[in-house]
C-alpha cells in the first residue's frame, strides 16, 4: 500500500528592505495598565501564609537569615512573590 503524499507549504520568500517604504503605522494605543494584584504591598508573611508547609519553613527561615544579616532590608510582596530591597542609597 502506498503512502499518500502530503504537499508542504512553499518557505515564504524574503521581501527586500525598501528604504523609502514608511513603517506600519502602530495599532491602537497600547492597552491599559493591567490591574493591580490584590497582594500588592502586603506583608511577605501574608506571602507565606499560602505556601506549602515544607516550602513556608524553608521561607520563613530564608526570611530570618536575610533581616539578621541585612536588618536595613524593606521587604514587601510584588508581582505575587516577596521582595526585599534596600534603602535608596541619599
């Protein structure tokens, strides 16, 4: 029994810059800002309140070690995840 041949679409061909061409005009304006999570600025023990038991254990003793050793640290949860930042430097 013979194979049915299966018929590949022809690789589109390269088009030439053209210096002169004037670029695409953009689409509409870009969307709006997305909205603002509801954890934004929440204390990171909020964070990890919602882990796991074993991975909250390993957090919070990661949270310890890094105020211990950098008290000055700010640490707050953004984009879902706590962050930790130091003070801007004056």
């Amino acid at each position: 029994m013979a194979k049915k041949a299966t018929k590949k679409p022809a690789p589109k061909k390269a088009v030439a810059s053209d210096p002169t061409r004037k670029p695409a005009a953009r689409k509409a304006a870009a969307p709006a800002m997305a909205k603002r999570r509801g954890d934004f600025g929440a204390p990171v023990t909020a964070y990890f309140n919602g882990l796991e038991p074993q991975q909250k254990a390993i957090a919070l003793a990661a949270h310890r070690l890094l105020l211990r050793h950098a008290p000055k640290l700010s640490h707050t949860v953004k984009w879902g995840i706590a962050q930790y930042m130091f003070p801007a430097a004056r």
